[in-house]
C-alpha cells in the first residue's frame, strides 16, 4: 500500500524526509531477533526427558504475528507523518483552428520523375500525410495548369479531402502553369474565413506563362486579406525526364531543364509573411512539409485548477488499528502467566 502512494503520479509528500525513519523497522527486526536469542527460562531442569516430545502448535507459529503488527503500525506512522497529499486538476482547453488552402500544380512538367514515382504523385503522397496531422483546421485543394479550379473547398472531412486528392492528375484541365490563378482561387476561398489563421501552401515546378493574374498582384491581395503564402519549388538543380507518349516508339524520357521561378516565389511568400521552400527530391518535400506543420500550430489557451487531498488519515488508522489488534492478542491469545 505504501509503495502504491509512492509510484502514483498524481500524489506528492509535504514532509519526505521523514522516509529516513522507515531505518527503525530494520532496527527494530535485528533487536527482535537478538533478544528472542538469548532468553532464558524461568524455571530451570537438568533435563527435558520429563517432558516428552511436544508438537509444534500454531500459537508457536504465529507468536511473531504482534512483532508483525508492531513493525506495520510504526511504517503506517511514518507515513502518515510524510503528508501524502493527491491532486485534482480541470483544465479548459480552447483551440483556435487554422484554414488552410493547398494550391497544387499539376502541368505536365509535374509528370517528371526526379520524384518517385514522379512531382506530382510525391505531392500528393506528402500532402495527404500534411492532412492527416491537422486534425483541428480546416483544409482545401485548388489545382491549376493552364487555368485553376477548387478541387475540394475547405473542409474538416479529412476523408473526403484524401479521396478527392486521390483523383486528381494530370491532364484534367488545359496545361500551363497559371500561378496567380491558382493563388487568386485559393484566396477567393479564404477571404470569407473567420479563422485566426488563413493560410496557402503553394507548390509549383516552374514559372508563370498562363492565366489573367500575375502573381505578385496577387500576392498583394493575399496580404490585403491577411492571408499568409508559403512557397514550394518543386524539382532537381539542373535536368529532368520527362515522359513524352510517341505514336510510333510508345513512352520515351526526354530531359527538360528545371526552370523554377524563384525569385517570384520567394517574393511571393515575403510579401504575405510566409516563406519560401525548395524540394529537390521526396525526402526534402517530406521535411518541408513538417516544418510548415511546426511553423503553423494551432493557438491552445489552457486554464488550471488544482486541489490538494490530505491522504495520511488510511495511513493513521492503519497504524492504530495494528496497534489495538497487537494489544488484543497480547492480552488474550498469547497473553503470558509470571
């Protein structure tokens, strides 16, 4: 019981030095033993032949049992003198969600396999991953090449999300890479939010050569509208395969030049107080992923309320209930004639 008190989480000593005292049980064995040792009769005979031979009773077995009792009481004492106190806490927890939009390229530069198994499916690999670790915000999808539409508005339905990113590839719009479409869509649906936070993750492999917006115009409104833009260059330094579909020789791999437009991202992303990524391969994806989740945490206010219980009184009544049961024995059972 007292080891029990002791390992518990929730329970806390006002006096634990007073554990040294636990010394005296030991002590207070060897004395028992010592001086069970070297007691004499009272009567004394040259010989116990007299006697015969005398069964072993069950008195003679539990004549130890008020020592027993004596040790308990004096452990029960020395804890009770400890002070063990438990606590009960409350806690009020209020969490403030973060919108967020995913605004995911899927021109056909996304097909190249730098990535595996190629851009565009280790994006949407990682960003399922990113969902799944949200689980108090609000999340949404918006795709563009060419031209961009929402893909999924936002939503807590981390189901529904998944399997619509599971459907979108390449080719289901006209091609291109519309960057200020795509952010103009993901902002369209973020103005509205009443969130704390209202974020854009960006991810895009090249440079803006389609739609009506240039990207720093939108940008600017993003800011107007307090909407934070983190950026992600997709691609390795240098060439990669592209797969191109011949009529005559099937799939064959031709190696583009990577031509990202760095320098419109990262203003992109400084305009609105976000920043700007670079991911060279799926690992490096993965990483930037999780940074944005470290850097985008919901806000949590706790309140705590604590209250202290006194948890020495089973201890005290232990030790007088040891105490009245060692004396009742001594007075009866094993009650000694002079």
């Amino acid at each position: 019981m007292i080891w029990k008190y002791w390992l518990q989480d929730d329970i806390t000593w006002v006096n634990p030095e007073y554990i040294w005292l636990l010394l005296i049980i030991p002590l207070m064995t060897a004395y028992y033993i010592w001086s069970g040792k070297r007691k004499n009769a009272a009567i004394q005979f040259s010989t116990l032949s007299m006697f015969g031979k005398r069964d072993i009773t069950w008195k003679h077995v539990l004549r130890h049992l008020m020592f027993f009792l004596r040790m308990l009481a004096t452990a029960a004492i020395v804890v009770a003198l400890m002070r063990p106190q438990s606590s009960s806490s409350r806690q009020d927890v209020t969490v403030e969600g973060i919108d967020i939009i995913v605004a995911l390229d899927i021109s056909g530069s996304m097909m190249a396999e730098d990535f595996k198994p190629n851009r565009l499916e280790a994006a949407k690999k990682v960003i399922t991953e990113f969902i799944d670790m949200r689980t108090n915000d609000r999340m949404g999808l918006v795709i563009f090449s060419g031209e961009s539409f929402t893909q999924c508005p936002l939503t807590t339905d981390r189901a529904v999300i998944k399997n619509l990113i599971k459907d979108v590839k390449n080719g289901m719009i006209e091609d291109g890479t519309a960057i200020g479409d795509g952010l103009a869509t993901a902002i369209n649906r973020l103005k509205e939010s009443q969130a704390v936070s209202r974020v854009i993750i960006l991810l895009t492999d090249g440079e803006n050569n389609a739609g009506s917006i240039d990207p720093l115009s939108a940008a600017d409104i993003a800011k107007t509208f307090g909407i934070r833009i983190y950026t992600i260059g997709v691609g390795t330094i240098g060439t990669a395969p592209i797969p191109v579909d011949h009529p005559l020789f099937g799939r064959r791999y031709q190696q583009m030049e990577v031509r990202i437009d760095e320098p419109s991202l990262r203003d992109i992303a400084k305009i609105t107080g976000g920043e700007y990524f670079r991911a060279t391969g799926n690992k490096k994806l993965e990483e930037i992923y999780e940074a944005i989740d470290q850097l985008e945490k919901s806000k949590i206010d706790v309140t705590e309320f604590h209250k202290k219980y006194e948890e020495f009184l089973p201890f005290a009544l232990l030790a007088l209930g040891a105490l009245l049961l060692e004396f009742l024995l001594r007075v009866t059972i094993f009650r000694r004639i002079p």
